[in-house]
C-alpha cells in the first residue's frame, strides 16, 4: 500500500484541510508513513498569508528535489493557498513538484495521484466549488460501548467548518484571492457533523471561517436569533447558529469559533454569549490596528471607537471574559503616531493573548498601490514593543489566576506534546485548557484517566504562557483511575506537523 506524509504551514483552516487530506487518502488505501523518508506521497499543505510563508514552501521544494532523486515513484504534491494563487506556474517553476491541489480540490487528490501513476504529467487542479460548494466531514470513530473502557473514541476536540471563502476586502489580505468568495454550509450538516462527534466522545468543537460570524444559512433554515435587527448591514446569522448548535447537542461542553470579524460582533452575538453556557469566557477578535488612520487604509470596515464599544458589551455581557488578537505592525504609512495607537489600544482593552505579525506585500491585494515605506528595522522594532506589552499583560493576568479554581477539558498528555516526549513543566502528564483558553497543565494525577474530562483545578503557579494545576479534592474522588492500556485506546487529537505562522 502506497504511504503518504503532509506537512502543514499555516492556520487552523489548513491543520483542518490536512485532516481531511488524510481522511481521503486513507479511504482511497494509503497509509500514513512514519516519516517523510518512509513516504511514496508527500503533501506540502502551503500558506501564502505572508511572504515569508511562502519563502518556507520553495526553500522546502528544493530540499526535497533530493528526496525525489533517490526514487523515481515518488510524488510531490503542494496543496493549500499557495497552490491556489500560484497553480500551473508552480508546476513550471519548480520541477520537483508533480501534483498542485487547491483547497477546494481536495477529493480530487487521490484521483490526481491515480492518474499520475498510470504515466499521466504532472497537473494542477485549483478550481473553486462554487455552484456546489463541497465541504468535507470527518468521520469521527464509532461511539464508546458501555461494556468497554477500550473503543476507540473521538479526540476531545474538533473543528468543523461553517463557510469558506471571504467576502472582505481588507487591502493587506490575500485570503479572498486563495480561498475564494464565501460560501456556507447548510445548518443541518453543520448540527450533523457536531452530533456524531459528540456522540463519539468530542466535548469542544471549534466552528471555522475566514470571517465566521458573517455566516447565513444557504437554505434559511434558521429564526432569527433573539436581538437581531433586520435594519442592520453587519447582522449576519451566526448568532442563530450558536443557539442551534446549543440547543441540539446538549452534550456538547463548548462551542468556540475563529476567526470572527469586528464588524459582525453584533447584538445579537453578544446576547448569545451571555445566553449560551457552551459559549468559553474568550473570543480571538482580531483589530489589525488602533488607529482609525491605519484601519481606513487597510480596508477594515471599523473604527477603534467602535471595535472598542463592541468589545466592550461582549465583556459587560460576560463577565470575567478575556479577548485575544491579531496586528499588523508596518502597514504602508503607519507613522510613530500610529504605532502608539495600537500600543494604547492594547493597554485599554486589555488583551491577553496577540498575533503580531510584519506587514508584508502579497499579490493580487488592493494594498500593493501602497508603497511599503516602513523600514525593516522599524517593522522588527515595533513587533518586539507590541510583544512586550503583550507579555507583561499575559503575566499580570495569569498570575491573577493563582488560587483561584477553574475549570479544564483536558485534551492530552503532556509527554505527547513535547517535540524530545518529555512530561510538561513540572513533570505534569495532563494538558488542557480553561474556559477561558489559558493552557493548564496538571501535576500529580498519573494514576488516572482525565482524557475529555472537563475537571475542576486549583491553580499552583503562572508560568510565562501557562498555568499549573492541581485537581481539587471533589475532582479527585470523581476522577476515573488509568486502566492498562485505557490511554492509548482514548487517543488524542491527531498530532499535525504544524508550522506556526510568524509571531503566533
Ligand atoms: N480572516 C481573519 C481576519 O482578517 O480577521 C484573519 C485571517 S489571516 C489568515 C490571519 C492574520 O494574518 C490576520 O488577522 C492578519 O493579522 C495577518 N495577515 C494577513 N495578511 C497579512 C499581510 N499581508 N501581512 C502581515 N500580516 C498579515
């Protein structure tokens, strides 16, 4: 049997597309190899949000020439946004590569790799679904049986997708070029997919989307949600699909969503939030920039003004609700003035988490009539004050959290996580996550089974992006004891080969 490796760059989106590349492959009879040595087929799942992602795929093409040269059967093949942007051209450009599948062709790649191996050329398949948009489904393992502790069970956590594609024209950008325009997946397959993986194990699902809050049912099966104006141009239905999802898997612990846009951060979501127990204390709402100058200029659709009073409701609504975010440093023109802005505005909302990221210059955006005038020493300067600023409000809140009790869904085990198989800080074998996404690590629960359990920790000490935990006495006395052979039957969330994007 033919065996396959990917390795992903990039976002969620594309750690999402691998999973469904492996599905495909595994149903069409391939095996994943244990290295990339040991692969016939190797999948390059490609960024191309950033120049300097994309700079990472052609190094990668050109180390990996070798590996084609040491056997004639081999196949490369580049999918994600930079086989989309640059389709045929690659194939030209880089001889190495043999197949180039856009993300919307995924099906397709067993198809492709059949036919290459009947003698076909090289190809590129990079056409957008859009009179039948396609999304995937994972098949998550059938559910647990009552009578064993040992069936296979889903990973904790999932995503599934809700729309592709992005209608915003915001100038740095090249997503609506890569991904397409947006297209939505009916709320009954949505409602489907989340069910079954819940049935068999799931406790978060995380709904996935360029701009997933601007999502509207294609076949307008949904009310509309409590607090929805009909008059408003940045209403969208998203709100009404969290209260579906809610109302339909009970089961469900919680419901997270990336990446929202400010502009769609209505009534309507807010009053979801303060509604809807499934929905965690933290929502990653990216702004860009603080100053009105540098938003006008990237297309943003948004003041700081009213970035900051929608922000603001969302944490009136739910108290004790942290919001994380994403900035570009050196947008064409951004002046010291501008830069402040953006500093201040981090200090007045208080993030506790950020992305920074270099503006860098993508083709097919609005932004390349700009000139990029910002020096590169200024940009690197910049991004090092945002990241101070940044940390130091990440340490004053994580070392708040000190003594206080939380609740974790624990999604792995530490020695799982670490590149060399160590335990996590402190010799912690369990990890998870706090309602409010701060990463917790627990000590001194070896002997038992915590996988999906959503347990109750007291914090012990912040450590520089995460805390330490121990369970309390009533999550001890509920807590399941290891079974021989119960961990490795539970398995974790696959572990991709993720490349992080710059500063993230
Ligand atoms: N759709 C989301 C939005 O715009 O709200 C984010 C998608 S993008 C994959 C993730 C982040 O990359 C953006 O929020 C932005 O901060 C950053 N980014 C996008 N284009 C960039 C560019 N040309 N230069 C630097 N950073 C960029």
């Amino acid at each position: 049997m033919p065996r396959y490796s990917i390795t992903t760059f990039g976002c969620q989106m594309n750690v999402h597309d691998s999973e469904r590349m492996h599905d495909v492959l595994r149903c069409a009879g391939y095996t994943e190899a244990g290295s990339a040595d040991e692969a016939d087929v190797l999948v390059l799942n490609t960024c191309s949000v950033r120049e300097k992602a994309e700079q990472k795929l052609r190094s990668e093409v050109g180390r990996l020439a070798r590996w084609k040269r040491e056997r004639a059967d081999r196949v490369l093949v580049v999918a994600g946004c930079v086989a989309q942007q640059e389709g045929e051209r690659l194939l030209k450009q880089m001889r190495a590569i043999d197949v180039v599948v856009g993300p919307d062709n995924i099906p397709e790649l067993p198809g492709l790799l059949g036919d290459l191996a009947i003698g076909g050329l090289p190809i590129a398949r990079t056409v957008f679904d859009l009179d039948a948009p396609r999304f995937l489904v994972a098949s998550p393992p059938s559910p647990p049986s009552p009578a064993s502790s040992s069936s296979p069970r889903a990973a904790p956590t999932a995503f599934v997708t809700v729309m592709k594609g992005c209608d915003e024209r915001c100038s740095f950008c090249i997503v609506p070029y890569t991904r397409g325009p947006e297209r939505y997946r009916p709320s009954d397959e949505i409602v489907a997919e989340i069910a079954a993986l819940v049935a068999a194990g799931t406790r978060e699902v995380t709904l996935l989307g360029q701009t997933v809050n601007s999502y509207s049912d294609p076949l307008g099966a949904l009310p509309r949600a409590p607090g929805a104006s009909a008059d408003d141009p940045d209403e969208s239905e998203f709100a009404a699909l969290l209260r579906r999802v809610a109302a339909d898997v009970p089961g469900l612990a919680r419901l997270r969503y990336t990446s929202p846009h400010p502009r769609h951060l209505t009534p309507s979501l807010v009053l979801a939030h303060a509604e809807l127990p499934a929905l965690p204390r933290h929502v990653h709402m990216p702004v860009q920039s603080g100053s009105d100058r540098v938003l006008r200029r990237m297309i943003r659709r948004y003041t700081r003004a009213e970035y900051v009073a929608r922000t603001r409701a969302l944490v009136e609504a739910v108290p004790g609700l942290t919001l994380s975010t994403d900035i570009i440093v050196g947008f064409p023109g951004e002046t010291e003035d501008d830069f402040a802005a953006t500093l201040s505005l981090v200090r007045e909302v208080g993030f506790k988490g950020l992305f920074g990221f270099k503006y860098s210059r993508r083709p097919h955006t609005p932004a390349l009539k700009l000139p990029d005038d910002v020096p590169e020493g200024v940009k690197g300067e910049r991004l090092a004050r945002l990241f101070e600023e940044s940390e130091a409000l990440l340490a004053a809140h994580l070392s708040s959290l000190v003594g206080t009790t939380q609740e974790v869904l624990v999604e792995g085990r530490d020695k799982e996580r670490g590149a060399t198989g160590e335990r996590g800080p402190g010799g912690a074998l369990w990890s998870g996550r706090t309602g409010r996404h701060e990463i917790a690590h627990i000590e001194g629960a070896e002997e038992l089974d915590l996988l999906g359990e959503v347990v109750e920790v007291s914090i012990t000490r912040a450590n520089k992006h995460s805390l330490q935990a121990e369970l309390t006495e009533a999550a001890r006395a509920a807590a399941r004891p290891r079974q021989r052979g119960g961990l490795e039957a539970r398995p974790a969330r696959r572990s991709l080969p993720v490349v992080a994007a710059e500063g993230g």
